[in-house]
C-alpha cells in the first residue's frame, strides 16, 4: 500500500471527527512533555545559548522592525504561547503592556501561569483551531512557529483579523515551506550531498540521544512527530495576506533547518572551527534562495490588518 498524500491527511481530519479528536489530545501530549521534560529544557536551553552565538535567523527580527517603525502596543495575544517566555520578553523589552496567551497544552499553559507572577499576563487552554477571539480586543497578535501546526487556517485567520483593532498589527515567524515536509527532490539533493561531506560531529541529533544522521529523507505523511505538523504550512501567506497586508518581510532557510535544526546548533559551538563553518553554511543557504535555487522555508512578517478582506 502506497503512503498517504498530504491532502488525503487533511480530508480525514475534517471528515472524521474521531480522528481529528485523537490528533488533537496528542497535540497537546507532544507539545506538553516538550515543556516538562527536564532532559528536554536542558537541551532547548543548550540550543538557544548556541543560536544566540551563531544567529540562525538573520536580518532585522521582531523588536528592530517595531522600533523602526516606532511601534509599541497596549494589548497584545500571544498565540501558542507554550511556556509564555516572548510575551515576558516583550514586556520587559516594552512591546506591548500587557498579554493574553493561549496554547493547546495545559501543561504549558500552567508552567506559563507560575512563571508570570505578578506580571500583566492572563492565560487559557485552547484549540487554535476551534478558539473565537473576543473581538476588537488587541492591538498586536504575535505567532511564532505555530501557524505550521494550524488545519483550519482560514477559520483562525479571520478570528485573528476581528481580535485586532483597526490597524492592528500581526507578527508571524514560522515555517513556510512545504506542506507535511514533503521536500522536493532538488531540496534533498542537495541536504544530502552537504550531509556527506560534513564530518560526523557535526551531524549529531541530540534531541534524539545523540544520533549522527547520515543523510535526509522525505518523512511519510501522518507519521510525523505531532499530527498536525506543517499541516498546511505551503499555505499560511496565501491564506493570511487576504486579511493582512504585508508591511515587512524577511524570508530565509532553503536547508540550513534540516542538516542544523533544533538540537544540532551547540554541536557547532563546541569546535574551534564550527563557527565558521555555520558561517559558510549560512551563505551557500542564502545564495540559494537569492538566486532562484530553492525557496525559503522560513518567513518573518509584519502585517498589519486590512479593513476589509480581499474578495
């Protein structure tokens, strides 16, 4: 029997209310034992200290577009807000006054509450794709690494547009590229060939005990780590540029994700040449995008709401 295809994938859980039931009660599971794991935040935070040296995402991020632009917000929600760790940074860089965050755990959901403290932050557990935002209620929405993991995008892009005042800004930064990690044969060519001549501590998975990949392949729709990874990811911009105008765009990441992605950055810091290596890395990346080559999987955009949406 042949695999499924993406849109097989997504006719089930729409067709089959048990299905997107189950998919669902794992979502949260997954990204539940993400945040209490304690060999696991020891990893993120192992991870984050090294992109914090290498800077994977280059360009002007969130805080440097707003302060160009001079923008800072009373009223902000934080979608899939696991832990709440950016809406405590965006206070205390001044973004935004205070937040309202939700996510599909309630794992998260509770660690986000206990580390808030005393701070202007409220929290619930929801569904982003079943939640109705209370209307005209915020002035900033931000969105990092979860539209990807979004079935019912059109639903949550119009629930998105009525929880925004007019003019109301929209901040996503999340994974664009192909819909259910179904890469195309030139984007595995090439994430293969680099993967052969890299030396192996360079190749160390330490998100999956330490595992060197060897190469990369094209993984099977419905069988990814949670169900609704990059669900519809192909189709977040088209979907969300309807209700939003694009007032800024960076867009990166033709392979760096997949031979250096989450859990692979530290083993670039550990080796008096691995920083330059990243370096080069991060050009060839680059240059494959700037030329044509392979398009990017990675965006950041700033959008701000439209009055009405396009027909």
């Amino acid at each position: 029997m042949s695999d499924p295809d993406p849109s097989t994938i997504i006719r089930q859980f729409r067709e089959r209310p048990d299905s997107y039931r189950q998919a669902s009660e794992k979502e949260g599971q997954v990204w539940g034992e993400t945040f209490s794991s304690a060999e696991k935040k020891v990893l993120f935070d192992e991870d984050r200290r090294a992109a914090d040296r290498l800077h994977p995402t280059r360009g002007l991020g969130l805080r440097a577009v707003l302060r160009e632009r001079n923008l800072t917000f009373e009223s902000g929600l934080s979608l899939a807000c696991g832990a709440g760790r950016a809406e405590r940074a965006f206070l205390e860089q001044g973004i935004c006054k205070r937040f309202h965050g939700i996510d599909i755990s309630d794992r998260a959901i509770e660690e986000a509450r206990r580390l808030a403290g005393d701070l202007p932050l409220t929290y619930e557990v929801a569904d982003l794709n079943r939640v109705t935002l209370a209307e005209n209620s915020y002035d900033f929405v931000t969105t990092s690494s979860c539209l990807h993991h979004v079935l019912e995008l059109e639903r949550l892009a119009e629930q998105i547009w009525r929880s925004l005042k007019p003019g109301g800004y929209l901040w996503i930064h999340d994974y664009v590229g192909e819909t259910q990690f179904q890469y195309s044969d030139r984007r595995l060519a090439i994430v293969n060939r680099l993967l052969a001549a890299l030396p192996e501590r360079y190749r160390r998975q330490r998100l999956r005990g330490g595992r060197v990949m060897d190469s990369f392949n094209r993984p099977v729709p419905g069988k990814l780590v949670s169900p609704f990874e990059a669900i519809r990811s192909a189709e977040i911009m088209p979907v969300f540029a309807r209700w939003f105008d694009i007032e800024f765009r960076n867009e990166q990441n033709s392979f760096m994700a997949l031979i250096c992605g989450t859990g692979m950055r530290a083993n670039y810091t550990e080796t008096e040449d691995g920083p330059a290596l990243f370096e080069l890395l991060m050009a060839f990346d680059a240059l494959l995008i700037e030329n044509g080559v392979l398009s990017p999987h990675t965006g950041l955009y700033l959008m701000r709401r439209r009055e009405a949406p396009e027909a």
